[in-house]
C-alpha cells in the first residue's frame, strides 16, 4: 500500500509539472483590490488565504502566511473569480459542414489546445453544451483526474432533441414518444450530463428553413423526469413565445437570449420574477460580422497569443471573405443588436444572465464580455455575469463563482482594472485553478513556440 501511494504521489507532482502547474503548501495573496463576484463593491488592500484547493479566509487586513505557503504581493494589481463560459462547443469532436450538419472527426489535440487558450485567456470553467459524447467525455474525465491542463470541464454530451430538430444528429438522443423514451433517456444519464440540453426551435427565422419542434407536452415529460432523476436542463431557443412555453414547462436555464425580436416588458419581468439563467452568446451572431468588417482584431495581443500566423490568415482572406457574402452575416448583425437590448432589459429586470459565446476559444468570450458592455450593463455587474451567475446556472455556486470562504481558488489576478474597463479583464498575471498556479508559458500554444 506504501509503494502505490507513493507512486502516486510522484504522478500527481509529475502531471503537476508536465501541464505546468505550481506546486505549493498553501497561496496567500496579499494587498490586493479584490472583486469578489457577487456584484458587492471591490475591497481596497485585501488578503485571501488558499489551503490546499480552497479558499479559507478573505480579509481586509494582512494575515500570516502558514508555513510553505507562496506569498504573492498584490500591490497595483485585482483579483477576480475565475472566468467562466457557460456555452462552448469545443473543437475537436465533430465536423460542422457548411449546412450546419455534424459528423464525427474527433481531434483530440486541437480539443486539448484550445483548452489551453480557454485557461490562457483566466477562463477556469467551461460548459459544453452539445458535443460527440466520445470525444468531450473522456476529456472531461482527464481534465477530473488531473491528466490534462484545462479549465473545469461541464458537459451535456449528447443533446435531447426531437427526430429532424434543431440539434438533431447521430449523436442526439431523440426522442419522439411517451414512455418509450424512457430507456433512451435512462441510458443517456448514465454517460452522467452535467447539464442537459434540449431544443424547442421551429427555425424558419432569418435565412433558415423550417424544421420539426419538440412537442411542448413531450418536452414537458421530458423535463420532469430527468429532473426527477436529479439532472438540470437548459433548452435551445431563439423567440419569446417558445421561451415563455419551455419557462412553464419546468425548464431550468436558457442557453441563448431572445434573438428573434425585442422582447416586451412582460417577458423581461418574468425572467426577473422566475430568475432562471439565461446565457448571453452574443458572440455567436456577432462574429460573422465583426470578421467581414473589422479584421484588425486578430492583431490584438491575446489573439495572437492563441492562434497560429496561418490561423490568422487564413481567417483574414478565406473565411472573411465567405462571411462577406453570406445573407446570414448581416442578418445576424441586426438581430445582435436586438439580442443586446434584450439582455439588458432582462437584467434591469432583475434576470439571470451568464455569460457565454457559443464559440470555441478563450479570446471569444472577452468578446463576449465587452458586447455585454456596449449593451449597456455596468462592468461590475459584468464580472458577476461572468463568475457567480455561471455557478448558479450549473448548479454549483455553492463551490463556484466567487472569492468566497469555503469556495474552490479558481481566481484570475489582473494587471488592470476590470471594473474601470472590462477589457483590462485580459491584461493576466497569473491564473489560479483549485489553489494551483497554472504556468501559462507551458501550454501549448503559438505564443509559447
């Protein structure tokens, strides 16, 4: 028993070193203008205390650091939660072709990279929200077990549709039928979904066809039952009317805002009054758009960072010119400002936003970020879209979210002030998952080559 855990004490610190994580006893960070998360006002020369992977103290003074402990001196610098994307599709896993159809063609290393530009961009918690179940699960087991340097993984895996729906795939679990489905769905959580998603979209908006819908008293089945076998649910949909029926039918998150047109007062009130999260992914409608006419982002430092010369270039000349010409891309810019003030009443409203990009890299969701600020929502409140109202969207604020006592130490030390711009979001000193110091020089990625 001996010789077994002392090998596996030289794995872990061995892994530890391989992904480029700091081994310590302890971290103190001390001085610090801390942003805690939960939207209070940032504290001035604050202190907070990791033990192991938690945070056990958070002061407004300075503590001694227990023995073994790295001491970081904050002085000039803020500290906020770790970052969180609450809607990716990571890359990797499957093969999306021009008509929006999926096929399996599974990358493992172009996942793992742009993990690490997911965990290089302070972005310590991920959920992806549809993917080829053999290729996002087994990864998300690694990321658990320490194998690989990520941010925390939350997986739906397969996606729970209607046969010809939105999402519909070789990889969906469609379900047409009550109760026959059960078994389909009883074998589904055994793969253990973090969160599950369905669809309840007709399309036909914008330049789409129109596609069969999950039967509203099917998908209402559907719902309570995985919710009486204790799993969360989120659904995919884009217009009011099909947000009010899926709010009724017990559903527990959104994964995009309304896009389809404004939303009225009374839907934006029901969203304050019901707080069911809501993620923002502006970011998905606005990209098409923002390569077509302003492509000089990609010189920005965290871009280059995370993407090859010929990534870049091939973005400025093939893909650009593609969205150029594309309907869609102008269509969806229209329907992004739409979508912007529809988030913002939500959130005057007292609705739960979290943020989210539907994109598959860290640089999107700063993107994301910043649009939530030309939408008009203030910086501090931002930070908690991006933080803590994530946690609650998982189920896990309890752990997550927020520089807290008891919490897990996923938190991001920045150069510059987020709440004064939240661009200063991407100017990172260090980032800390679970208590451990992730070296950023280690990952594999062009900025390190």
């Amino acid at each position: 028993m001996k010789i077994v855990i002392n090998r596996l004490l030289i794995f872990g610190l061995a892994g530890c070193l391989l992904f480029g994580i700091a081994m310590a006893d302890g971290l103190l960070i001390q001085n610090v203008t801390l942003i805690d998360g939960t939207g209070r006002a940032p504290i001035e020369k604050a202190t907070v205390l990791v033990e192991d992977d938690r945070i056990t103290r958070v002061a407004r003074s300075v503590l001694p650091a227990p023995k073994g402990a790295r001491v970081i001196d904050g002085t000039g610098k803020y500290l906020i939660p770790g970052l969180m994307d609450m809607h990716i599709h990571l890359m990797g896993g499957t093969k999306v072709e021009i008509d929006g159809l999926r096929s399996a063609d599974i990358d493992r290393d172009a996942g793992i990279r742009a993990l690490h530009s997911y965990i290089y961009a302070g972005v310590t918690s991920i959920y992806d929200a549809g993917n080829n179940p053999a290729f996002i699960l087994p990864l998300r087991d690694d990321e658990r077990s320490g194998k690989i340097a990520s941010p925390r993984i939350f997986a739906t895996g397969a996606i729970v549709t209607y046969p010809g729906s939105h999402g519909s795939s070789e990889f969906s679990v469609n379900v047409d039928d009550w109760p026959e489905a059960i078994p389909l769905l009883d074998a589904y959580l055994e793969t253990e979904p973090d969160v599950v998603k369905l669809t309840f979209e007709e399309r036909g908006w914008g330049a789409r066809e129109t596609i069969p819908m999950f039967p509203l008293d099917l998908m209402q089945q559907v719902i309570e039952y995985l919710n009486s076998a204790g799993a969360r649910t989120i659904v995919h949909t884009s217009s009011e009317r099909r947000a009010r029926q899926a709010a009724y039918a017990g559903i527990d998150n959104f994964a995009h805002p309304i896009i389809q047109g404004p939303v009225t007062p009374e839907f934006a009130a029901l969203m304050g009054a019901k707080r069911l999260p809501m993620v923002t992914t502006l970011t998905i409608g606005e990209n098409y758009s923002r390569l077509a006419e302003n492509p000089e982002f990609l010189d920005t430092p965290l871009y280059q960072a995370v993407l090859t010369a010929e990534e870049i270039e091939e973005l400025k000349t093939v893909k650009r010119q593609e969205y150029q010409e594309r309907t869609w891309t102008w269509w969806m810019k229209i329907m992004t400002e739409v979508a912007q003030e529809n988030v913002r009443q939500v959130h005057e409203a007292d609705g739960l936003l979290c943020a989210g990009s539907d994109q598959t890299r860290g640089t999107d969701l700063h993107r994301e970020l910043e649009l939530l600020a030309d939408a008009g929502i203030d910086n501090l409140a931002i930070i908690r879209i991006a933080t803590l109202n994530c946690a609650r969207m998982l189920g896990r604020e309890d752990d997550l979210g927020s520089i807290e006592a008891g919490k897990l130490a996923d938190m991001v030390l920045l150069d510059a002030d987020p709440v004064a711009d939240i661009r200063n979001a991407q100017q990172i000193a260090e980032v800390i998952k679970g208590g451990r110091i992730i070296d950023r020089t280690k990952l594999d990625l062009p900025v390190n080559k």
